[in-house]
C-alpha cells in the first residue's frame, strides 16, 4: 500500500474577521443622549416659570371677609354675615385690607400732622385687630369688668360692646345716668384708645320696653342720650374727640335676641373701630364727595360733589 507523503496534504487557512470592541461599544451615541436629556430638561424649567404666569390667582380667603358692609340683623355693626350689600351703584373694590396699612393715614395737601396724631397706631389686619383686643380684655381683667366687655374682630374692625351683668346695671333704668363702675370701665378703655389712630363710632341701644316717664321722649333719645353719655366720659378721660367719627341712637331695632326684644341683653353700647377701608367707604357715603339735590318750592338744584383743590407746587 502506497503511503500518502506529507506533500499530498494541502493545507488551507481560514481567516474570518472580528469587529473590533470600539467599533461595537463606542460613545457616540452617549454624547448625543445627553444633549436630547439637557434639551428636555431646559424645556421643562422654561414651562415651569412661564406657567404661574397665565394662571389667574384666587382670592385670598381673607379679602372675602373685609367687605366694609354686610348684612344682617345688626347691619354694619354685625359681623356675622359675609354677603355684601348691593349700594346701587355705589363701587366695591375688589382688593380691600390685604396690602400693609400704614400707621398713620395720609395727609392732604398742605396739612401737618400733630404730634399727638403722630405717636398713634392705625390699626388694619385682622391679626392686629386681634392684638388689640387682648390688650382690650387685659384691661377688663384688671378691672373686674369681665362680665361687662365683649371684644370681636369683624370685617368692619373691631367691635366692642359694653353691657350689664347680673349684678350691676350700665346706666339706671330710664335714664342716662353712668354707674361709677362702667365710668372707670370707659375711661380705661379710652386710655388704650386714645392711642389709636382708627375713628370710632359709638352707638347706644335698648330693649323694647317701652319709656313711659316723660311725654314725647322714648327708647331713640334714651339710647342716644346713653350713647352720647358714654362718648363724652371717653373723651374727657383723654380720648380725642376727633376719633369720634358718629354717635348713633339704635333704639331698639338692632337686638342681640331678636327671639327675646325686652331681655335687658339688649341694652348695651356698642363702639366700632373702623378699618382703612370701612372709614373711607362711610366718607363716600355720608359725607361730600357724593353729588346731592336739594329740593326747595322753586324746584330741585344739583350740587356737585366738593374736592379738595390741589396746592400749587
């Protein structure tokens, strides 16, 4: 048999190619990733501040309860209801008490403030409407007038309402004469407010007793001689009588029990410290900056609104 040499083998050699690692793995594609992350990114952050821009804002829930005027059973000194009241065209700013009220409220052209005037307190938030409030019923502690004070903050201002207790009786029965008790109770408080710059308005009320001693004389002098009584021992125990912006006989139409109307609950006087706002809104409509018609025999004559002219510069 015939043995093969190694000649007769042939002898073939494969080569196949690899991809190299770089060509399969590389970076490329890690460094555009990141360009499309950083665009997106930068997109979200641009929508993010634009958008707080074109949404409307609400509300606070603190400008719904500072209408100057609201109804309910005691009009402008009742606070309990927050529905406002439609004036007939008379305008209701929407923005009312949020923004800092200055201490002290601006002066016209030409007028100086006082030194007094200048050393007192406006009085706006709620929060320092609060403030004044403790302060008024640490005044009652000390006092022993617990029983005859009650301090609420409305959307108004402050009310404040000065009643009998079991024991003792604000002014006799039938008269305007002051107990001694409740002349100290007011001539305390008008040490705190006489440091205030906000104006009062001071009302007196009754039961609905019916005043038989004098003829012609009944429950609306009653309640304005008590109210009247009141405002003048405040003023002569240092409260300026500037401050005083109304005294004001309710007689008995505003009760604090409607349910009860001769429940002697309901004699008291009450004091509204008003706000910024509700002070310049009782301006409006009492005083001369609305237009007026004076009717006479000879007919009816428009008078415009008075305004305060400009001081030349």
């Amino acid at each position: 048999m015939k043995k093969r040499s190694d000649k007769d083998h042939e002898i073939i050699v494969k080569r196949r190619s690899k991809k190299g690692h770089d060509e399969e793995h590389g970076g490329a594609w890690k460094v555009a990733f990141a360009d499309f992350t950083l665009a997106m990114m930068a997109l979200f952050m641009v929508l993010w501040v634009v958008q707080p821009q074109n949404q409307s804002p609400v509300p606070p829930q603190s400008d719904l309860m500072t209408n100057p005027l609201v109804d309910g059973g005691a009009g402008v000194f009742d606070g309990t209801s927050q529905t406002p009241l439609d004036l007939d065209g008379v305008p209701l700013s929407a923005h009312q008490d949020s923004q800092p009220v200055a201490d002290a409220k601006p002066l016209r052209d030409g007028e100086e403030r006082s030194e007094g005037e200048a050393s007192r307190k406006r009085y706006g938030s709620s929060a320092e409407m609060a403030e004044l409030a403790a302060l008024m019923e640490k005044m009652a502690l000390e006092v022993d007038a617990m029983a005859n004070i009650e301090v609420n903050v409305v959307p108004q201002g402050l009310r404040i309402l000065i009643k009998d207790d079991q024991r003792r009786f604000m002014f006799q029965r039938g008269s305007a004469v002051l107990n001694p008790h409740f002349q100290g109770l007011l001539g305390a408080l008008a040490g705190i407010l006489a440091k205030v710059d906000n104006k009062l308005i001071i009302s007196g009320h009754t039961d609905a007793t019916p005043y038989r001693t004098r003829a012609g004389y009944n429950n609306w002098n009653l309640s304005g001689d008590r109210a009247l009584r009141a405002r003048n021992v405040m003023v002569d125990a240092g409260l300026p009588s500037a401050s005083v912006l109304q005294v004001a006989a309710q007689a008995d139409v505003m009760p604090l029990r409607p349910d009860e109307p001769e429940n002697g609950a309901n004699r008291r006087i009450e004091l509204l410290l008003l706000t910024t706002r509700a002070e310049a809104l009782y301006r409006e409509l009492f005083g001369d900056a609305q237009a007026q018609v004076h009717y006479s025999p000879k007919g009816s004559d428009y008078v415009a609104p008075v305004r305060a002219e400009k001081q030349p510069l």
